[in-house]
C-alpha cells in the first residue's frame, strides 16, 4: 500500500506540474457545457422559404404573415411564379416553396376547403422533413382559425348542421420534457463525453508519453507489480472525473435549471461505475502504441464509435442491428441512457441499476484486459 501511495502522489505531481493542466480540469466543462448544448442541437429553426401566391387575396396574405411570424420560419421572397422560386432553391437561397392556388380564397368561402403546394428542398433529410412538419402544422391552425370565422357568417340552421359534424382534436402531453427543450436532453450526453475525453483519452496518452520519454524503463526495472502501477495511472483521473462531474451538475443546475430528479447521489455513483471502465479502455489503448501518434490515432477512433454509437444524438433502438450489437458492449450507450433517466424522467438509483451492472461488467473486463495487456520490460 506503501508503494500504490507513493505512486499516486508522484502522479499528482506531475499532473499539476503543467499549471495549464488545473485550468483546464475547470474550464473545459464550463466551455463544454456554455457553448456545445446551443451549437449542437437538432431543433430545426430559420428555415427559408419562399411563398409564390397566386391568390393574392386577404386570406393568403393572412397566412403568408402567419408562416413569416412563426419562430420556424424566414419569409425570404414572395416571387411572381414557381420557376423562379425554384431557381432560388437550386442557388440554395432558399429552404421551401409554399404555393398558394388562384382559387384560395373562393374554395375557402364556397367550398369551405382549398389546398395548397409545398416544395421541399431534401438535401437536408432532417431539415426538409421538420420543415413540411410545421408548415403543414400552421397550415392546420390557419384552417381552423377560418373555420370558425366562416361558421358564424352562415345562418343558424346551417351553423347547426355544420357545429353537429364532430372533429376529432388530438390533445399532446409531451411528458419529461414539457417545453420539448433540446438542450436539456443533450446535456446529459455531454457529460457522458467529458468523463470519456478526461478519464478515458488522458490516461492513455499518460503511459505512451513516459514511453516516448524513456521514464517508463526506470519503472519497468523496479519491484513494482503490474497491479500497483495501473491503479496509481488510474486513480488521479478518477479524482479528476469526480470533480468534473460535480462542476457539470453545478454549471447544469445554474445555467439551465436542470437538476437530476434520482438525486445527486445516484448521478456521482453512476458516474463512478463508468469512470472504472472507460479509463480501461485508456490503458489498453496506450499498452498497444509506442508513440503519441499511434495512441492519437487508436483515441480518436474509439471515440467516434463511442459516441456515435452511444445513443447520444440518436437512438439506438434506430439503428441497425450491427450498431445496436455494438452498442450493446458500448459503456457510452449504458451512461447515457441512466444519466437522462436520472435528470429527465426522475428515476432512481435502483430503476438505472440494470445499466450499471452492464457498466460494472464491462469494467472488470476492461481493466483486467489492461492488466495483463502491460508488460514489464526491463
């Protein structure tokens, strides 16, 4: 234990030995968790879209000025035909085309419908399927506002027969997240990311830089077991992960009034469970690479599958069946998922407890395999 003790305070020392390092354990969550949740965001706004109005009567200007009003939508033109609508999509100047028919207005008052056409440019899947979403959602308000104008310009008989046609209304109630906040949602998952950056990619680059540096052959000759030299890399950055966990819950709750629903508690233990096995992860990264530049590389690509296929920006169940297989031995998936059941759905420590077993089975994996992955070469 002696030794373990010694190896962990001379690792503490050379960790804060760099003063730049200290300043970024607390300012690389509070840039991440200022600046990422607004960036990265899939809440679709600003669209542009042109509107080619035949019409050009009161009720199509009233909803031109309602779709220009919308926190959606940017009017960009009104132009005179749908060619030269068309030729501003293909300059990409614009996002959609909203086509109102000559007859808008007539159908509306005699035949109490009319329609009208909608251009989406797809190239953005995503984009252009959002964006017809909440066209034709403004389109459907705009028509029952004009429902009800119109029925009380009929006589009453008619008001009657028309008021007895019953209207099915769909009544959402968006549960967990009412105000369908995106950010709330995506915080979670960048917490998830800076424990993978800070105590997974760090200590790989830990031993590969006492390789390159020849100090690793001084503990190499010593009596030291492999045991002992693991943990004493390991350690500190699971100290470091703690910390940053508690600044992001911290910086959560103040910046964004989210505050995890389990408890503080069931967020810090989980936390520490996937700490365990993501800084094996680093270790065996760093026992397989000589150099920085082999480690760089085997990072980055752990990375990319950690978090693309971690069910941070979508959901794994949406995936093939060889990404969700992946995702099954992914421990970025298993604390994502327990992270916004904890903040989002208020769920407990025992309701995450499957995913937590998952993360703990993993990590005897991964920290064995780091283990006996290092050799001592004197």
């Amino acid at each position: 234990m002696k030794t373990l003790k010694f190896l962990i305070e001379k690792e503490f020392k050379q960790m804060f030995r760099n003063p730049l390092i200290p300043r970024l354990i607390v300012l690389f969550p509070i840039m991440v968790l200022l600046v990422f949740p607004w960036a990265v965001s899939f809440e679709i706004k600003n669209i542009r879209v042109d509107v080619v109005d035949h019409s050009k009567s009161v009720y199509s200007k009233r909803l031109t000025d309602k779709i220009a009003a919308s926190q959606y939508f940017i009017l960009h033109d009104t132009p005179p035909d749908y060619n030269a609508a068309m030729l501003n999509m293909e300059n990409d100047e614009t996002d959609m085309i909203l086509e109102i028919p000559a007859s808008f207005d007539v159908d509306l008052v005699k035949r109490r419908e009319s329609g009208v056409g909608v251009a989406v440019n797809s190239v953005n899947g995503t984009q252009g399927l959002l964006g017809s979403n909440y066209v034709m959602q403004i389109v459907n308000d705009f028509s029952s506002e004009l429902r009800g104008e119109l029925t009380q310009t009929l006589p009453p008989q008619s008001r009657v027969s028309l008021m007895r046609l019953k209207k099915m209304n769909i009544v959402p109630q968006y549960k967990y997240n009412p105000a369908l906040d995106y950010k709330k949602f995506m915080i979670p998952g960048f917490m998830v990311l800076l424990l993978t950056i800070l105590c997974g990619i760090l200590p790989a680059l830990n031993i590969v830089i006492e390789k390159e540096n020849g100090t690793i052959n001084q503990i190499n000759v010593t009596p030291i077991s492999k045991m002992n030299f693991i943990l004493a890399k390991l350690i500190p950055y699971w100290a470091v992960g703690l910390v940053v966990m508690i600044i992001s819950i911290t910086l959560s709750f103040l910046i964004y009034g989210l505050w995890p629903g389990g408890g503080v508690v069931a967020v810090l233990i989980s936390a520490i469970v996937f700490i365990l096995s993501v800084s094996g992860l680093g270790i065996i990264i760093s026992n397989y690479s000589e150099t920085m530049q082999q480690a760089s590389f085997l990072v980055m690509f752990f990375i990319l599958i950690l978090v693309l296929l971690g069910g941070m920006f979508t959901p794994v169940s949406s995936m093939p069946a060889w990404a969700q297989a992946i995702a099954a031995i992914n421990p970025f998936n298993y604390l994502t998922t327990a992270f916004r059941m904890l903040y989002l759905n208020g769920s407990s420590l025992a309701d995450v407890s499957g995913n937590l077993l998952a993360l703990g089975a993993i990590a005897v994996v991964l920290n064995g395999w780091a283990v006996f992955s290092y050799k001592k070469r004197g």
